[in-house]
C-alpha cells in the first residue's frame, strides 16, 4: 500500500513486485490526504484490503 504524493513510494516498483498492491491517490506516506472525510474514506478501503489478505492466508 502506499500514496502518490509519498516521496518514498514506488508504484512501478510495487506494481512489478507481483504483489497485490493497493494505491492510493494523491495520499501521503500516512495515506492521508488534506480533507478529512477522504482520509477517512481510505483508512476504510485500507482496512477492507488488509481483511481481504488476512483472510487469504
């Protein structure tokens, strides 16, 4: 998982790995954006990603 506006975050480099990758944009290294309700939005998509892989497991 990472942001587009994170300096640190690759998406080429991710979308290579062959992992599920999840990308968020504009959201930074915290995928969080300036609005809140956004930000809130995302942490809800992250979290149902995070429970779809767990659940592959």
């Amino acid at each position: 998982m990472g942001g587009t506006a994170d300096p640190l975050w690759d998406g080429a480099v991710a979308a290579a790995s062959g992992a599920q990758v999840l990308e968020v944009e504009g959201a930074d290294h915290s995928l969080e954006v300036h609005d809140w309700r956004r930000s809130h939005e995302i942490l809800a998509r992250v979290a149902a990603a995070v429970e779809e892989f767990a659940a592959r497991l």
